[in-house]
C-alpha cells in the first residue's frame, strides 16, 4: 500500500526560487520521476508512490511519509491578533495630540 503522488510542479513565485535541474553533486531539487527517468534513459510512469509499511530494512524504506499535521490556529490567531493590538497601541501612542 503506498500513497499516490503526482509530480512536484512548484507554481510561481516558489518556482522562480528553485532549481529544475540536478545539481553536479547529484542531488535533485524537484521530484519528477519522468526527469529521473531521461536522465537515465528508462521509461517510467510519471507519478511515485510513497509506501506506507514495510518490514524493517527493506528499500525503499516505508512509513516515512507524514499524513496527520498539527492543528495550530489558535496559536496563529493568538500570534496575529496580538500583533494587530501592539500595532493599534504604537499608532494610538503616536496619534495622540503632544502635551507641553
């Protein structure tokens, strides 16, 4: 068992900050397995699957990929609504007329 993937096809902006290409010390920047493919001159499907279990030792190694992600919007929401009422106070503090 394994969960699909599609290609990593990044959209702009993120793609203008990322290398397409395979770097001279062999690393990949994107996951393309019809690139991995032409670089070695072998047909390939052009998607992947991330294994989900596997016995311990076997290539590729499975159980990697992470599903469940940590839920933080209270902790954003706390962040940026606190943010906003500093930025009231310091306008407040500026805006207020000048005593002499």
């Amino acid at each position: 068992t394994g969960l699909f993937r599609a290609p990593a096809n990044p959209a702009p902006p993120a793609s203008w900050f990322q290398p397409t290409t395979q770097s001279a010390d062999g690393l990949w920047h994107l996951r393309d397995p019809a690139l991995f493919a032409r670089s070695a001159n072998i047909d390939a499907v052009p998607f992947y699957l991330d294994r989900m279990d596997g016995a311990q030792g076997e290539v590729p190694a499975g159980g990697t990929t992470r599903i469940d992600f940590r839920n933080k919007h209270m902790e954003y929401a706390l962040t940026w609504f606190g943010l906003a009422v500093t930025l009231f106070g310091v306008w407040l503090v500026f805006s207020l007329p000048k005593r002499e």
